[in-house]
C-alpha cells in the first residue's frame, strides 16, 4: 500500500525560510510552538472518574408514552422485509434463501463505521485495563509533558488530527508501547530506556498513532461475532446492553494484549508510522533502527513488541526496502542529546 508522501505546512515553512541545514533548529522551534497548545496528558484520577460516570447506565425510558398508549413497535427488517421480503412474497425467493439473505445484511449492517462517541467510550474502558495492567501511571510531570509533547506533534500531522491524542508513561520495566480506539497512546518506562534517541521515540508514537488513525482496532472489533444482528454500535446500545458491552472490551482485550493484530496492520502502521514521524521532520529511519535494536535486546524478549508484532526481522527489512522513497534522509535530525537530558531521570 502506498502512502502518499507530504510534509506538513510546518515543515514546508522552516524549510524555506531556514534550508535543510538549519532545519534541526527550526522543530525545536515547531515542538516550542506545540507546547504552547493544551496539554492532553493523563491525568489518572480525573481521567477515571470520567471513565467511571461513563459507565453508568442511563435510567431506561418507559414503556408508554404520556397518552399512556404504547408506542407502536419500530418497524424491522423482518416485519416490512424489505426487497427480500418483497422476493419472498413474489416467490423469487423461498424461505431458505430469504433467511440467508437476511443473515448477510445483518452481518454487513454490523461492519458499519463505529462513531466516534463509542470509538472514545470503548478506548476509554480499554485504557483503564492499560493501567491496571502494566503498573499504573509514571509519576514525573516533566517526562509526561516530554512526552505529549512529541506525541503530539506527530499525531498534528497523522492522517487523522482531528481528534485528541492523549499520551500516557506506563510505570513498568517491561518495554511496552499501546493505543486504544479514541486517541489513548501509551509508551511504558522500560520502553524509553531501551530507545536512544528523539528519532526513534517519535517514530515509536507514531506508530501507535497510526493504529488509530487507520482505526486497526476497529477494524478488528467489526468482524466480532458478538455485533452480529446489530445496524450499528451506539451509545444507547451499548448503555441498554451493558453485558455486550463488557463482551466486546474483553475481545479487543484479547487482541490487543494477547494475540496481537493481524500482521498486515503491524506492518501499515509501521509504514505510516515512519510517514508521520518524517512529516513532522524526523529522521525518518528511526522507527527501523529501533525495531532492530529492540530484537537485538535481552530486554526485548520481554515486550509485547515481539509477543504481539511480527518478528523483528521481518518488520525491520520490509522498512528497509522502502528506504529509498525518503530522499536526502540524512539531513533529518536525530536529536539524541535532547532525549537523553529529557529522560535522564529514569535512565
């Protein structure tokens, strides 16, 4: 799959006015400019109150209307048919063949695109299990910020920046990164301690980026067998039927935690990955080099990178052969010592 290659108006801007050479300084300048937005950074104990009332289920309607007449019943593809009861009823159609009919609309009615109120409610839920799961948040203001910011940046140039991104430090040594449907990314402790430079951290969130801006996640929940029968996952839905609800995150739970995505969105979302990071004016080959650092570690048998991923291997060569759309690569700055200072606390 091709992606088109465009820098963003940012990137444009300080090229003209600074030239290649001086274009390290010029995203110093951009993430300056960056941190002078809102920050979307966790903040735990607000965030799970939200997730929390969130969850409450709403008080159901009644039964009757104020006329104290019951409301007519809504009309259904059953009751009216629809053209496969009109097949039916002319005898194009028998019995048989009209009831596997309607099983497929009912299966293609559950792949319709899940807004993006359900998209926030379903990550949400997912990005408390993120807590629970791997040790909590870190605690440190400063990395956090460090962290959003760069996040940020490259989340500003997705092919999705129009929803919030919200970037979160995991407090375990076990080298992790995750996103949730909604915009919740997060990368664990152990993870920075094994990345060496600002290239390689933003093509790591970027990444994570991507998996939700080309919604994999949802990608996947749409085949789940659970939403068969169902037109579309709302809200009221998923507040009328909270056991669906449950039965859904534990689904996603179980891709995202467990047996990993598909190999083939592993490997887009390294692809926009990259895309995304060099948008914003990085090193465009430092999503690769970490990917063949990590297989390289001890420390990396322990990720969820190698549970979940394809191998290393595999990911770094078939990253590697698509180098070469990436012209004057080296002129992109690494910014090594920025990281370093920025993490030195947790080193």
């Amino acid at each position: 799959m091709n992606i088109p290659s465009k820098k963003s108006i940012m990137q444009k801007k300080y090229f003209k006015i600074f030239g290649p050479s001086f274009f390290c300084l010029s995203l110093g300048i951009a993430i300056i400019l960056i941190g002078a937005t809102p920050s979307y950074a966790f903040n735990l104990d607000r965030f799970l109150q939200e997730v929390e009332k969130s969850s409450q289920p709403k008080p159901k309607k009644k039964e009757h209307d104020l006329t104290g007449e019951e409301p007519a019943p809504a009309k259904t593809q059953q009751n009216d048919g629809g053209m496969i009861g009109l097949g039916q009823s002319l005898g194009i159609f028998d019995k048989k063949t009209s009831k596997i009919l309607q099983q497929s609309v009912n299966t293609l009615q559950a792949l319709q695109p899940i807004a993006y109120k359900e998209e926030k409610a379903i990550g949400g839920r997912l990005a408390v299990e993120v807590f629970n799961r791997y040790g909590g948040a870190y605690k440190d203001p400063e990395l956090l910020r460090y962290i959003n910011l760069v996040g940020q940046a490259v989340a500003d140039v997705s092919s999705r920046p129009d929803i919030d991104y919200h970037f979160a430090v995991l407090n375990t040594e076990n080298p992790n990164a995750f996103a949730t449907p909604g915009g919740y990314v997060f990368v664990s402790i152990g993870l920075l301690k094994l990345i060496q430079n600002e290239a390689q951290l933003a093509g790591v969130l970027a990444h994570e980026v991507a998996h939700i801006s080309q919604k994999h996640a949802l990608q996947t929940l749409g085949r789940s067998r659970s939403l068969q029968g169902i037109s579309a996952l709302t809200l009221t839905v998923m507040d009328e039927n909270p056991g669906l609800f449950d039965k859904l995150i534990d689904e996603v739970s179980e891709v995202l935690f467990t047996r990993g995505l598909d190999k083939d969105l592993e490997f887009e979302a390294d692809r926009y990955g990259r895309e995304f990071a060099y948008r914003m004016g990085y090193y465009p080959e430092g999503l690769q080099n970490f990917i063949h650092q990590l297989g390289k570690s001890k420390e990396g048998e322990s990720s969820i990178f190698m549970s979940t991923h394809p191998s290393t291997g595999e990911r770094f060569n078939r990253l590697k052969k698509s180098m070469s759309r990436y012209e004057k690569a080296s002129l992109y700055p690494i910014l090594g010592k920025r990281f370093l200072s920025s993490i030195k606390k947790v080193q």
